[in-house]
C-alpha cells in the first residue's frame, strides 16, 4: 500500500518529501555563500540576490535554483552569471551539505514577483473598471 502510494505522488508530479528536504538545505547553502561574498565574479559582487527556491529533480542529480538580484535589476546578466559560476558553487555546498551525489546546479531567474505584480495591476484595473465598490 506505501508503494502504491509514492507510486501515485511522484506520478501527480508533486515532490517527495526528500527532494523539498534537500531543496531547502541546497537553498540555504548557496544563499550562506552568497551572503558571504564567496563568489568573485565581477557580475555578483556587490550584488543582494535572493534564493527563492530550489527544485530537486526526483533523482536529486539536479537541482534548479530560482533567484532574483534585489529589486529585479540585471536578472538575465546575474542567471549567467551565476551559470558560470555553478562548479564553483557546486563544491563549495559539498563540503557544507552530506550527500550521497552532488547535484548539478542551475539558474533560473524568478518570475513569481513579477506575476504577482501583474495580478495586482490587473485587479486595481477591475476595481476602477467597477468603479471601486466593494458592493457585489
């Protein structure tokens, strides 16, 4: 019955409790280093930039990191950046983080900000397109 049941999850294409374990713990990590000012890259120093999340793949061998710089500026130059950077980060979560296998590293800039400030312009546009009453 416990088979049938990760069967069905990991088929739902939710993640397992592992892979949102080792997300978080990934998470933390590379955020320390960047918080420390590890990286030399001429693009990220200097630079705040926010580890939103990251998703494991359901083996773990990759885990794909969604970050944005502070205030959205620079976001596609920081991904690239970051990109190069990847091995560097890699081993520096190794020797913080146990696991059996290191995963691979990517960077993917974090649209959720944006999408969310879409949402709120677009219902600000409905309440004076109703003409801002409450009433139903």
């Amino acid at each position: 019955m416990v088979h049938a049941e990760k069967r069905s999850r990991r088929a739902s294409g939710h993640p397992t409790q592992r892979q949102l374990r080792v997300g978080e713990l990934i998470r933390h990590a590379i955020s320390q280093v960047l918080e420390r000012g590890e990286v030399h890259d001429p693009v990220i120093v200097g630079k705040s930039i926010t580890v939103t999340e990251v998703r494991m793949s359901p083996d773990l061998k990759v885990g794909t990191s969604y970050v944005m710089p502070l205030g959205g500026a620079d976001d596609t130059e920081v991904v690239e950046a970051l990109g190069r950077v990847a091995p560097f980060l890699r081993r520096k979560i190794g020797g913080a983080l146990a696991l059996k296998f290191l995963p691979n590293l990517r960077f993917v800039a974090d649209e959720t900000f944006d999408h969310a400030s879409r949402i709120d312009e677009l219902l600000r546009d409905s309440q004076r397109d109703d003409g801002g009453s409450d009433a139903p």
